[in-house]
C-alpha cells in the first residue's frame, strides 16, 4: 500500500527565505507526482505536476522535483513572500487511479 | 484541464439529517473521485466513482452512509447521511485530468452541530 511522507509537518522562515519541502513515496510504481497548495478552509489549487519520466517543472517561482528511485521529490521555493503562506500537499498516483496524499507542509512566511 | 464546480460551498447541518454534495465537470471524464479531509489532517478518499457502475468504497466507508451517484461522464453526487458532529470535514471530489493532472472541486465545508 502506497504510504506519502512529508517533512516537515510545519515551517516558519522569514520573507525572501528560499526553502525546500520534502515528499517522500514507498512504492515507486507511480504515474505521476502532483503538488498543491491549500489555503486554510479551501480546496486544493494544482501547483505541479510531474509525469514519471520526468525529473523535475518548474513555475514561476516553484520548482518541484522527481526521483523515482529513491521514492523522493521536493519542492523549491525561491524568494518566498507572505503569501506562500499555506499547507502545501504532496500526492501521488495516476493511470486512473486515485491519488494518495501526504499530510502537508503547513508554511508560514512572516514578513 | 477539466473543471469541477462543487456546490455547496459550506454548510451548517442538523445531526440526523443527510446533505447532498454536487460536482459539476466541464468535460467528460471517466473516473471521478470523492475525499474527506478531518480538521487538521489530509485527505482520505472515501470512494471511486465510475458512471454506469456503483461506487467502489474504501475502507471504513459504506454506501450507506455515503451514497454517491454518477448519472454521466460529467455529474457526481456524494450524499453525507444521518449526519453527527464526527463527520463535520471538507470534502472534495476530484477528477483525472490526463497529461494536466488531477482537478479538484473548490470543497464542501460541512458543519454538523
């Protein structure tokens, strides 16, 4: 069974930190790896997708990466500003199937 | 990538009463699927939903309680039945969207007093 870790549970850095978010999978039989951003009592907004033969995105400011071997991907973010602040979810899955998420980041970027 | 309206955006519910969950996709897509999110913890799916076929439950999760249609390749209900203040959550239902990834519903804040 598929398990998703994310280190760490919680962040603080101050305005213009770049920091690194952590997702870890057990089973590298993925089609893909999806990052989202949750603000607090919302959905979800889709930050990154990666499809299994890639190895990293990247947007805007983000950039997420894949290594399928290791059963690792982060998530870059550079120049942080107050409104990153948010839970940030890692999930993997694809090919129809359903994704299976970790139980996030929750960022606070304090200006 | 497809896009789901989810309605309601919240509500405030009676224990022992049912609420029905609406998602809406713009496109026809195959599998649509239906999650919960606890306060303070990640999502958790409740079901698959295929249309022409019943849902397929996780573990934890009966029909009974969370009766889910799928008339068509763009329609999805889930219904929270005899609700109590445990299944106050978010709950999200979400479809593949290809090489785009996966789309979600803007959510269903349910308050169960």
């Amino acid at each position: 069974k598929q398990e998703v870790t994310q280190i760490p549970a919680a962040l603080s850095v101050p305005e213009g930190e770049n920091l690194v978010l952590n997702c870890s999978f057990t089973d590298s039989a993925i089609y893909n790896l999806q990052w989202f951003r949750q603000d607090p009592g919302k959905g979800l907004t889709s930050l990154l997708l990666i499809q299994s033969s890639q190895r990293e995105q990247t947007s805007g400011r983000l950039n997420a990466s894949l290594d399928k071997s290791s059963g690792r991907s982060t998530l870059y973010i550079a120049a942080s500003q107050p409104g990153d602040s948010a839970t940030y979810l890692c999930a993997v899955g694809g090919g129809n199937t359903p994704l299976v998420f970790g139980k996030g980041t929750r960022l606070s970027v304090i200006a | 990538s497809a896009v789901i309206s989810q309605k309601p955006s919240r509500d405030i519910c009676q224990r022992g009463t049912s609420l029905t969950i609406q998602c809406q996709v713009d496109s026809q897509v195959t599998m649509m699927f239906w999650y919960r999110q606890q306060p303070g913890q990640s999502l958790t799916l409740i079901a698959t939903a295929n249309q022409g076929s019943e849902a397929t439950y996780e573990s934890g999760f009966v029909i009974d309680k969370f009766p889910i249609s799928r008339p068509n390749l763009t329609f999805s209900t889930l219904t929270v039945s005899n609700m109590s203040p445990e299944d106050s959550s978010i709950y999200l239902c979400s479809s593949t969207g290809g090489n785009y990834g996966y789309t979600f519903g803007s959510g269903t804040r349910l308050t169960v007093v």
